[in-house]
C-alpha cells in the first residue's frame, strides 16, 4: 500500500481480497466492471447492469457509473444546476422520482466528460445514501460520507475514507 507521508495509514491491514483507497490512482482511474450492480429507491429497480464502469481515486470508495440503457430513466427527473470535477468536467444532476416519492439530486452525470473520461459519458452515478438500497454483487453498500461525496463501500474497500468526520487532514 502507498501511503506517501500519511504515516497513520500504515497500521490498516488488508485482507487477499480487499483493496485500500490510499493506493487508488490521483488522477483518478477508470475501471470497466462486470459485477452485478443494482440501484432501488420506493420498491422499485431503478438501474441494474453488468456494465458498469468505476472511477478509482485516492482516499475515495468508488464510484460506480451506469449505462444510460440498463437505467429506468423515467424516474430521473433533470435539476438545475451543476458542479465541476478537475478531472471528468461539468456534473449534471437528477432527482429520483418514483409514485410521488422524491430524491433530490440524488443521481449525476458528465454529458461530456474529459477526454480520460469519455466511456462513462452520460452514464449515471447514485448517492447510496438516498437510494433505499444500491448492491455490488448482491451486498448492500454502505454510503461514503460527507453531502458531496458518492462513493459506495463495501466489504473489499478498506479506508479510512475521505468525507467522513476528522478525515479534512486525509
């Protein structure tokens, strides 16, 4: 595991198969994934692929991007507004909207991304945190922390993760 001067990173054991989001790449990397991923918000599948992608960066969970095709896009509904990544340009977002239950900006994606970036254009990422649940291979993850953050966590990641409390020092 590289750590660089974060000297406190040194004790956090890995197991044969988990992977530290220290030695994750800055920039970050894009990962074509098979794995079954699935998104569920008010009963209902909102996405489900085996073609997904992730973007690996340091001291982040992934992030786990879903073909626009294997996506219910008429629940996500458009919101105003954007945000900028140095690294995969203007974000757009979406509310999830489903019999009258709502999740604000609780999707996002880069209609045109950076160059390094250019397969997940207009694939979609979701906050697992306002999803009723978002699995990896049938587990449930958990949310990375923090309102900005969307990283997804689960038993093969090992952190400490940037968002969470007392990690601004990470």
């Amino acid at each position: 595991m590289k750590t660089g001067n974060k000297s406190h990173l040194n004790n956090v054991r890995l197991k044969p198969d988990q992977e530290s989001v220290w030695a994750y790449p800055r920039p970050p990397r894009l990962e074509a994934i098979s794995k079954h991923i699935r998104v569920c918000y008010a009963g209902r599948t909102i996405a489900e692929t085996r073609r997904a992608y992730r973007v690996l960066e340091t001291s982040h969970p992934p992030v786990y991007y879903i073909p626009p095709e294997d996506i219910c896009v008429a629940y996500l509904q458009p919101e105003s507004g954007s945000s900028l990544c140095e690294w995969k340009g203007q974000a757009r977002y979406f509310s999830v909207v489903v019999d009258g239950k709502r999740a604000q900006r609780a999707a996002w994606s880069y209609p045109n991304p950076s160059r390094a970036f250019a397969a997940i254009g207009n694939y979609v990422a979701f906050y697992a945190g306002l999803m009723d649940a978002c699995t990896v291979d049938g587990e449930k993850v958990q949310p990375q922390e923090g309102n900005f953050y969307g990283g997804w966590i689960t038993k093969d990641v090992v952190g400490p993760f940037k968002g969470a409390a007392g990690s601004s020092n990470l």
